[in-house]
C-alpha cells in the first residue's frame, strides 16, 4: 500500500473528518482511506459518457417518440 500525505487541509474539514470518523468507530486513517476508495471506485463523467455512447440505441424510443410522451404526461 501507498502512503499519501495531504498538506494544506483547513483546520475545519481535518475536525468534520475526525468527528465523522469517530461516529463510525475509526481512525481518521483508516476513515479517510475509506472515503478515498469510495471515490475511486466511482466513475468520471467522461468514463460515464463513453458508457452511454458505447449503448447500443436501436431498440430504444426515438426523439419523435420521446417528445410526444413528454407532451402526453403534460395533458
């Protein structure tokens, strides 16, 4: 494992960690380190796009359709 040192984190984010790290019984290592995992493992909106334009479309609804339900759902 990698060890990260964060300078300049303003006194009042270090306490609101440290509190919440306490409510859930952990260090602020192992919090921090825990929060960070969760952030990685969410994708960027770039890896979400390329997602949503690798789909394959073909059976889905088209703009015509998509707007008419939209003007249904209004009356």
């Amino acid at each position: 494992m990698t060890t990260l040192y964060v300078r300049d984190v303003p006194d009042e984010v270090t306490q609101t960690l440290k509190d919440r790290a306490a409510a859930e019984g952990k260090s602020l290592s192992a919090y921090v380190a825990a929060e960070l995992a969760r952030i990685a493992s969410r994708p960027t909106n770039a890896e979400i796009v390329a997602r949503l334009r690798d789909r394959d479309r073909t059976d889905g609804p088209n703009a015509t359709d998509i707007v008419e339900a939209l003007r249904e759902s209004q009356r």
